[in-house]
C-alpha cells in the first residue's frame, strides 16, 4: 500500500464518520433548525473529505476537477436548500427549540 491509498482511506474514513455524525444529529437534534445544522454543516464536511479521498485516486485531471466541481454545486445546493426550508419553517410559526432551563418568563 503506498502513500496515496493510505492518505485516501483517512480521508474516506474521516468523511463516513462526518456522514455518520451528520444522520445522529438528524436523528438525535429537537427541531428543525438545530437538524438543518447537522446537515448543512457536517454533511457538507463529510462530502469535502470523502471527495478529497477521492482525488488521490482520479487518474486524470478532468475526472479530478469533476469531482472538485460536484463538491462545490453540493456545497451551493446544500446551504440554499436549507436556507429555503428554515425560511419556511419560520414562516409556519416554527418556534426554534429551547430548553426549560433557559426559558425566561
């Protein structure tokens, strides 16, 4: 195994524990905003590792920079998609989670 496998399959399995944390958080989280933070944010990681582990094994450049511009049209989809559904959500009087304790009256 030479250095380029073994640097892929860090990043690969860095990106599946990111991808991991993110499906937790959906299932784990109380409302929907604190839900389109995990995925937003952890899954968009997750993407940008498992697509770096990718990279070093493109054999060639154009399958390379196809990989670079996936990531980034997910990266633009992702945080307008979850734009438009927290939007959405508040203006269907969604109330973002709050716990007991931190409630003042």
């Amino acid at each position: 195994m030479n250095i380029l496998e073994l640097c892929s399959i860090v990043f690969l399995v860095v990106g599946a524990i990111f991808f991991l944390a993110g499906t937790i958080g959906l299932l784990r989280f109380p409302d929907v905003y604190t839900r389109l933070q995990a995925l937003a944010k952890v899954d968009n990681l997750g993407l940008g590792f498992t697509s770096i582990g990718l990279l070093f094994q493109a054999p060639e450049l154009m399958i390379a920079m196809k990989i670079i511009l996936i990531w980034l049209l997910t990266l633009v989809a992702s945080s307008t998609i979850s734009f438009l559904i927290a939007r959405r959500a508040m203006k269907r009087g969604v109330i973002p989670w709050r716990a007991k304790e931190h409630i003042i009256e």
